[in-house]
C-alpha cells in the first residue's frame, strides 16, 4: 500500500484539488490500504510541553539532562503512535533559559539511530552547535553548553543527525528553546499562561496509526516530504480554550518541507489580525498587523491575538491558505472564558533593530538541483562535511545573496549568528522582514540577500570559532545535501 500512499504524496506536492471531503483522513482509504483511521479536526485540547526543570543550578548555570527515547504517543484515535521524543516525548520538554545566564545539556541517546542536537537559532560554540557529523552513538551521551550570549528569542532545538535529520526530526525529535531577557519582561506583554509556543507539523500515518515516512530514495523525498494530516503540539488540528484577552502565541513551522499561509477566520463578526512582535530573533522594533503570516521550515513568527472583542462562544480557526482539504486549517481557537482581566499591553515600540555596518564582503550562493548526482546543490556542490566553503572572520559584517536557481522556495538557514534581510529578488525586503532572522525563504527563481556581522564582542563570542553550516531548511532538502560551511575565524 506503500505506492498508493506516495502517489497521494505525489498528488499532495502537486496541489491536486482534494474534495473537502479528504480532510481529516488519515492514509488508508481512498484505493490505499482501505479501512484506514477518519479523524476530524478540533476534537483535542491544545497540548502544552511540560517546562523541563534542570537537574542542577549554580549560581552561573542551570544543568538539564534529556534523554531521547522511544514511546508511546496517542495522536490518532485507536492506536497509539510509536515516536522517537526528547524524555520519550513529542514535541520535547520545553528549555526556558534566561540571557547571560549559561544551559547545559546531557543528551543521553538511548535510540538506536544515531543523533546529534542543535539547538536552532542558538549562538554556541560548534563544538556544541549538534554538527551533522558530531554524532551521539546510540547508548552514549554528549554535553551541550549553550552561553545564551545573544538576545532573547524562541529558539528550538532538534536532531541535526547527517543525511537523517529528516526521518529524526519526523519521528518526534523537536522541542521549544525559550529564552528570555529582562527589556523583553519588562515590557509586560502577554506572559504566563497566556504566552503559547506552538509547533506546527504536518504528518502522514500509516493504516495502523504507525508515522508514514519514505525510506526509499524517490520523488517524494527529494521534493521534501509533506504529509496530509497537520499536528499541533503533537495533537491533529487542536483546539484551544481561551479568555477574552490578548494572549501570545510563538508559532514555529517545525514541518519537514511545508510552508503554511496562516490567518484567522471568526465564526461571529470580523476576523482577528495577527498582531506580529517577534520573528526567529526575538523582538521587533514595532509590532505589525497582518491579516495573513507565511512560514517556511524554521521560520518563526511571534504574534499578539486580541480575542476581547468577541463574544464568549465564538471559534476562531487558523487557516492555512497554502493547504487544501485537511490542511485547510490548522487548529481552532475558542473563546470560552471571561477574563479576570488583561493587564498586558503590546508597546507601540519593542526593541529597536540595531543597524549593522556596511558589509565588507559579499558572496552569491546559487541553489540548484543537480540531476547527475540526485542532490541539491549549493554553487554546485553537495555537502561535505571536510570542505569549508567560507571562511569568515570574526567581527566582520557579511552579505549573502542566495540566487534560486529552481521553482520552488528554499528556506535558508544560518547557524551562528542573526541575520537582517536587506533584500528580496532584487528590490527592497518585505515589510515584515524587518527584525532579526536565522532563516530566509527565498522563492522559487527568486533572490534573497542576507547581511549579518560575526559578533565578537565579549570572550563568549570569540568562542564561537570554527565550522558551521548553512543549509535549506527543507529538512529533506538538508539531507539530500543542500548545505554547505563556513568557518569563523
Ligand atoms: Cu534547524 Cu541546521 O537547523
Ligand atoms: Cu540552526
Ligand atoms: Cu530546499
């Protein structure tokens, strides 16, 4: 049943018209395996990672210790899924970290794959950046130390395993990173139990509820996966319950190879806006209404939504207009509880967005798919871990054109540093590409300059020497070799 299942992949690549009537149908009917699980969306609560509690704390540095594993997990009806999580859970246990303040992390591998973590938008020496070559052997442990030198963010942290972080990151390897710094609490936006992180993943399921994943070299893969069924915090299409307030989401595409087009549909009166006060990071220097938010892989978007002006019982759904069928929407907002009262306020201003020097070096790096080799290639080459293909030196401020030389959007990652996006196929960037960013979606024959300064400010910096990756966030992408590296100096 496996070829029916890719041809539905084949279909869903395709944007192939699927009556609404697909939605919410997990593989197996439709001429596949017959007989397969139907779930319908907004059935489950919103699930919240627990906040991990270190281990230990001294006065400098909190100690975690996380354990990857397998279990058990129910997402569909009947039965449970097997997944491979961080504690044995999927998404992880959440890492909420203060700036200036130091983590480090025992990862104990007790997978039998091999695994490395990379704590994603993180300014950490590469000895603890989780190299696609730095491996975890299954049975053994690897300490991470990250200085948490750099401003507060919604980071998150997943397996970086060489050629596998596809199926690793798939099968649950994906968690939140939280760090905050005090401008950022003393502005006294929406906190507590009214700041939410959610990931959001697409999945595909086998007629058993088991994950779906390719293992064969194909089309599918090599296009990037993109599955039919869209999970929330690990849970089909939640709802969530909440008061008549503001509360903060931190949303994060954490999908293997798909882009989500999000908005919000009412079921009374108008439609909300998303207010916009962060992307990957952290704050930007106002907040920005937007009725429609695109993420590609990686790329995240911090949001205010103001549900005071709806009455009690009306249900917002995030839809992403990128989808069709049961991608259509995302998960589901209820507005359920009058509030106790909202003392949080979105500022007018937030953190200004420090101006970088002029760069005084510039480079082009091309994306393209190489036929011959089967790979995607960056300026032609497929990566190699034992190639350098910058070498950089620190405090010195850059500029990256990524040229597109292929039909669809390659979502660029740069390990190290924050970058600004200066601009988009030649003419200026977006509006909302004005804040700091680790990823760039470059469209489809299109452009994207990045410009970034190696910070060298402080001893915690000068340790952050060595080789780096940049690679597309297209997880698939990545494994099939579009990466390249950098070495700071
Ligand atoms: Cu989120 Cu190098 O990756
Ligand atoms: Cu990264
Ligand atoms: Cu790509």
């Amino acid at each position: 049943m496996a070829i029916s299942r890719r041809q539905f992949g084949k279909l869903c690549l395709a944007s192939a018209a699927l009556a609404p009537a697909a939605r919410v149908r997990a593989w197996g009917g439709g001429g596949g395996g017959g007989g397969g699980t139907t779930v319908q969306p907004f059935q489950v609560p919103l699930p919240l990672a627990p906040v991990l509690a270190p281990v230990s704390s001294n006065s400098t540095e909190d100690y975690y210790e996380i354990t990857a594993r397998t279990a058990q997990q129910q997402i569909l009806p009947g039965a449970a899924t097997t997944i491979w999580g961080y504690n044995g859970m999927y998404p992880g246990p959440t890492l909420k970290a203060r700036v200036g303040r130091s983590v480090r992390v025992r990862h104990i591998n007790q997978l039998a794959v091999n695994t490395t973590v990379h704590l994603h938008g993180g300014h950490v020496p590469p000895s603890s950046d989780g190299r696609p070559t730095d491996i975890i052997l299954p049975g053994s442990y690897k300490e991470y130390v990250y200085p948490n030198n750099q401003l507060g963010s919604t980071l998150w942290y997943h397996d970086h395993t060489m050629d596998v972080t596809g199926r690793n990151v798939y099968m649950g390897l994906a968690a939140f990173y939280i760090l905050q710094d005090d401008f950022e609490l003393g502005l006294n936006l929406p906190s507590g139990d009214y700041d939410i992180p959610i990931v959001i993943q697409d999945r595909s399921f086998n007629t058993d509820n088991s994950l779906y994943y390719p293992t064969v070299d194909g089309s599918v893969l090599r296009n990037g996966f993109q599955g039919d069924i869209i999970l929330v915090n690990g849970a089909v299409q939640p709802y969530f319950q909440v008061e008549n307030r503001k509360y903060r989401f931190r949303i994060l595409n954490g999908s293997q190879a798909s882009g989500y087009q999000l908005s919000l549909q009412s079921s009374t009166g108008s439609n909300p806006s998303f207010v916009q006060i962060g992307l990957e990071g952290g704050l930007i220097p106002a907040p920005l209404t937007r009725s429609s938010i695109t993420l590609y892989g990686a790329e995240r978007a911090d949001v205010v939504i103001d549900f005071s002006k709806f009455p009690l019982g009306t249900q917002i759904t995030m839809l992403n207009g990128g989808g069709y069928g049961s991608t259509g929407s995302v998960m589901r907002f209820d507005v359920v509880k009058q509030t106790g009262g909202d003392g949080s306020v979105v500022p007018a201003t937030l953190r200004p967005l420090a101006t970088l020097p002029s760069a005084v070096v510039t480079r082009n790096i091309t994306l393209d798919f190489d036929r011959s080799l089967n790979r995607w290639v960056l300026n032609g080459k497929p990566f190699d871990p034992s190639r350098i293909d910058a070498n950089v030196k620190l405090g010195t401020t850059e500029q990256w054109t990524f040229n597109n030389h292929s039909g669809e959007v390659h979502p660029m990652h740069i390990h190290d540093i924050m970058f600004q996006v200066t601009s988009r196929n030649g003419s200026s960037p977006y509006a909302w590409d004005k804040g700091w960013k680790d990823t760039v979606a470059v469209d489809g024959w299109g452009s994207a300059t990045v410009k970034m300064q190696f910070p060298n400010a402080n001893a915690a910096d000068a340790q952050c020497v060595g080789p780096y990756v940049f690679h597309c966030h297209k997880l698939e992408h990545e494994d099939y070799a579009m990466m390249g590296q950098f070495n700071v100096s």
